[in-house]
C-alpha cells in the first residue's frame, strides 16, 4: 500500500506542475496541420452570378434566363479553352466574349449601351445570403481569409466592396498574376504564397465541384459549398475532404 501511494502521488504532482496548454485543449498550441486560412472561389461561391438575370430579361424580355445560363456556360467554356490554347485573356474579356456569342447564339441584338449595362453588372453581383455572416464568423476565429478567383483583380474589387466583405477579406488573388485559368495548380498555389501559410494549413471553399477538384489535386484541404442538394460530385478523382451547404457551416467545420 505504501509504494502505491507513493506512486499516485508522484502521478499528482507531475499533474500538477504540468503546463495548463497541456491540461486545457483551448490553450494548446495550434496543431501545423489545423486549418489557419481559407481561400474563397468567388464567382458561384461568394457571388451569384445569376443575379443578372433579371438585368437580362429586362434587356431581352423572354430571353433573360436562357442568356444568363449561357452566357455562364461560355464564360468558364472559355477559360478552360484558352488555358488549354495557351492564349489568355483577362476574364473580364472572357466574360464579355461569352456574353457576346451568347447574344449571337441566341439571334439578340446585343448593342454597345446593352452590353455595357450587362458587363457593368458583374462588378456588383449580389452576394449570397449567408456569404457575410460566415465571413464575420470565421474572421472572429483568427482565421486568415482571401479571394482566389480567376476574375480579373477590379472586377474583385468592386464585388468585394459592393458586397460589403472587401474589409473581411486579407488578400483578393487574381489568377491575372499567372495569367492561367482554374483548375491549372499554378493558381492554387497563389494561396500559400499571398496568405503567408503552409498549404497544407489552408482550406480552400468552392460551389464549384470541379475547382475543388483542382484544388485538391494542387494539395489543399477542401470544402464543397453543395449549393444545390441534388447536385452530384464530378468524377475527377480528388473529391472534396467536406462537404457543407452554406458558409456559415463553415465555423463548426475548421474550429
């Protein structure tokens, strides 16, 4: 009995001279693998790039919906062509050239005035309602937050600051920097560099199922916003590491 009391003893004091980080999870240091930033795709993501539809309709009544889904099908159709071709043009070009086949392709008149008011508009697309909350969220965690988005860098602007999170936000990264479009892994790995974190810290968030495919394949943690239930994954082998439906479920997810 005596030497067994001895022992829980010397197992009493080591516990109590033990640094409370140990004792206490919320004071340990922060694992290197844990999750420090998070890197936002914009357009589909933070930004809904369908909310130019009634602009289009307006413009072309009849027609808004089918020019609004086109015009997004030519826009991405358009730099994965031209990152393919080795030719690239900024994307506010990209974006103004699949609206114009768009109009095209549909039998629109497309005039200068029309196409300025529809281009005008991607500098302020709406953002998602749960966009600013769950910035607001993450940014009281200490996380680092930032843009990577193949838009060109003042089209980023202007929607970050027309949205209203341009001060929630410590980097907006244009893939203009390496003039290649998603998914190349030349763009991913802008967010180490502009963030100041080792990748395998940094999450990367996309409505995108393909661009959280590049993603993981460059080596970032990833996490699909799945904006639409009945949307299925792309089978394109690096599937996402989490799956949410809104960016406020994003806090629960990397605390």
């Amino acid at each position: 009995m005596p030497s067994d009391r001895r022992e829980f003893m010397k197992v009493l004091a080591a516990a109590v001279a033990m640094p409370r980080s140990q004792t206490n999870p919320e004071l340990r240091t922060p694992n290197p693998g844990r999750i420090q930033a998070l890197a936002f795709d914009a357009y589909g993501t933070l930004f809904d790039v369908y909310s130019v539809t009634s602009l289009c309709e307006q413009l072309f009544p009849g027609n808004g919906m089918a020019l609004a889904l086109m015009w997004r099908t030519k826009q991405l159709q358009y730099s994965l062509l031209r990152s393919m071709m080795n030719r690239y043009k900024d994307f506010w070009q990209v974006t103004q050239d699949g609206l114009v086949y768009s109009a095209h392709a549909l039998k629109l008149d497309l005039t200068a005035d029309k196409r300025t008011r529809l281009m005008d508009a991607y500098m302020t697309l709406a953002a998602f309602p749960d966009v600013k909350p769950g910035l607001q969220q993450l940014k009281t965690m200490g996380l680092r937050l930032a843009v990577l988005s193949n838009g060109e860098p003042k089209m980023l602007q202007a929607a970050t600051k027309s949205a209203g999170i341009a001060n929630l936000l410590d980097a907006v990264i244009s893939v203009d920097e390496v003039k290649v479009f998603k998914p190349n892994p030349r763009v991913y790995e802008l967010a180490s560099t502009h963030l100041k974190t080792p990748k395998g810290s940094i999450g990367f968030v996309s409505s995108n199922n393909w661009d959280v495919n590049g993603a993981g394949s460059a080596g970032l943690t990833t996490f699909w916003i799945q904006r639409a239930a009945a949307e299925p994954p792309e089978e394109l082998g690096y599937p996402a590491a989490h799956v949410v439906h809104l960016l406020t479920d994003l806090p629960a997810m990397v605390r």
